[in-house]
C-alpha cells in the first residue's frame, strides 16, 4: 500500500500531471507554469484543429482557409465514397472459353483453337453443373454478348422486364435488343459489340438526325439510325459493313450505300440471330430465386 501524500509533495505532483497533459494534448511546454484556464484554452484549441474542418476553423477564428488547412485524417478518408466508371479493360474473348462457345460466331475466337477451360486445369473432366451454375452460364453468356453488360444495369433490365405485360424473358430479349449499341451493331457499322459501344461514344451516330453517344440508349419503333456524314468513309465502317459473318436480321431496315437505316419493329427471341443458343428463361430463373 502507498504512504499517504504530504502538503509538502502536492505541489511537484500537480506540476508533473500538467506536463503530461500537455505532453498528451499537444500544448507548448512553457505553458505547464500556467495557470489551468490558460492550459484548456491551449487545449481545446489544438482540439478544435483536429475536429473542426479547415473553412469552418476559418470562419470560427477570422483567418483565412489556408492556414487552417489539415491534411484529412484516416478516418474521414475512409468514409469518402469513391465511385468508378465501369471498365472493360480485360481480352473480350476470354469469355468464349470459360463458356465453352464461340459467343460471337467469330473466326478470331481463341475457341477455334483451343477447346477446354482456360488455366492450368482447363483440359480436365468437367463436373456436371448445378442448377445454379446452369442459370448463372445463362445469365453470362447474355451479358456477355451484348457487349459485357454491368450486373447492376443488366438486372435492371430485368427489373424492367418483369414489370412489362407478358413474357418475361421476351421482354428481356426485346430491352436489350432496343439498346443503341445492339442495333448499330445489327446494322453491320460496327464489326463487335465492344466496337459498337466506342463508335457511339465517340459521336458517329446519328438518332432521327442528331448526334446521340449513348450506348444504352432505347431504340423506339420506326426510329432512323445512320453514320455521320463525315464517318461514312472510315475504314472500320466499310469493313464491317462488308463483312460476310453475319447478316441483318429482318426487324431492321438497312442501305449500306448510305449508311443509313430503320428500326422496324421490337423483335421476338426467334427472329435474334444469336451464333450461339440462348436462354433467358433461365436467366429469369436465376433472378427469380
């Protein structure tokens, strides 16, 4: 047990308590002989520094922004909420592979080449797929062909999808075939889906005679989609209007002559020429669970 304290120690223990205060607190040492009004004013300013941000400061003390200014601490960095574009930056062909199809019916296709799983254990026996894993191959090979469409968007369409009259993945089929994108590339002004995508984005693209960059823009009925006039003769589109790997399908109403065409009427699931077979009913599934 401790011997009690004397008067006499007082003095030298309070003294050595306010310099650790101070020491804590960040106030100036030659305070410690101050009086203790003195030592909080010191205190809860250098407080008020760590707490208060730098315009409020200013206005609090009359000065200017920047001499308040502060560096932010970890925890205000942390709840800063940083949003990013989506970005496609990955090979758009590596899909073809985990899938085990050719998404886009393309020569180029590593498929062609190499027919297993991608990585080191690719070549090995499959294990038969769940039902879940069934529904989730749907759902990424329709996301995928439609350029690699973002889960919060592509549920979207979903959402959309079930709220329509009628069947739900017919409506699904008619959303997605509605996007700007998807008709350009129906259209043959671009070669892929990801080609589509940049060729909007990039102001080639007229709706009903005015510029539109907007991918995911909603086709209506009878709406004109054509090639600005100073894009009609670049080499990207001539080669893709040209190309023999696929054909218009008959909702849609094209001159490649002027690059010019029209979206008739919104499609069914029969009349999408999808290279590969399709099944948004299971993608329906999935999202219905």
């Amino acid at each position: 047990m401790m011997p009690p304290v004397t008067p006499a120690e007082m003095p030298s223990i309070r003294m050595s308590l306010r310099f650790i205060i101070c020491r804590t607190y960040g106030v100036a040492a030659e305070l410690t002989s101050m009086p203790d009004a003195t030592i909080r004013r010191s205190i809860a300013g250098n407080v008020d520094r760590q707490t208060v941000p730098a315009p409020a400061r200013a206005a609090k003390h009359g000065t200017t922004g920047a001499i308040c200014r502060k560096a932010p601490s970890r925890v205000a960095a942390r709840s800063v909420r940083i949003t990013r574009m989506t970005k496609r930056a990955e090979s758009k062909y590596k899909i073809n592979r985990r899938l085990g199809v050719n998404l886009w019916g393309r020569p180029k296709s590593p498929l062609a080449k190499r027919e297993y799983g991608p990585g080191q254990h690719g070549q090995r026996r499959k294990q038969k797929p769940t039902d879940f894993g069934i529904q989730l191959m749907a759902k990424q090979k329709l996301k995928g062909y439609y350029g690699n469409i973002g889960e919060k968007q592509f549920q979207k369409y979903y959402v959309e999808a079930v709220r329509r009259k009628g069947d739900t993945s017919e409506n699904l089929i008619e959303l997605l075939e509605r996007r700007l994108d998807a008709v350009v590339y129906r259209m043959k002004f671009a070669i892929t889906p990801f080609a589509s995508r940049q060729f909007i984005n990039h102001g080639h693209v007229l709706v009903n005679g005015r510029r539109l960059n907007i991918p995911s823009y909603s086709v209506k009925d009878n709406d004109i989609i054509e090639v600005k006039e100073k894009s009609k003769q670049l080499a990207v589109v001539l080669d893709a209007a040209q190309s023999g790997e696929r054909d218009t399908p008959e909702y849609i109403e094209i001159d490649h002559r002027i690059m010019k065409g029209r979206f008739l009427r919104a499609p069914k699931l029969t009349d999408v020429p999808y290279p590969v077979q399709m099944e948004p009913n299971l993608v329906v599934e999935f999202y219905s669970r």
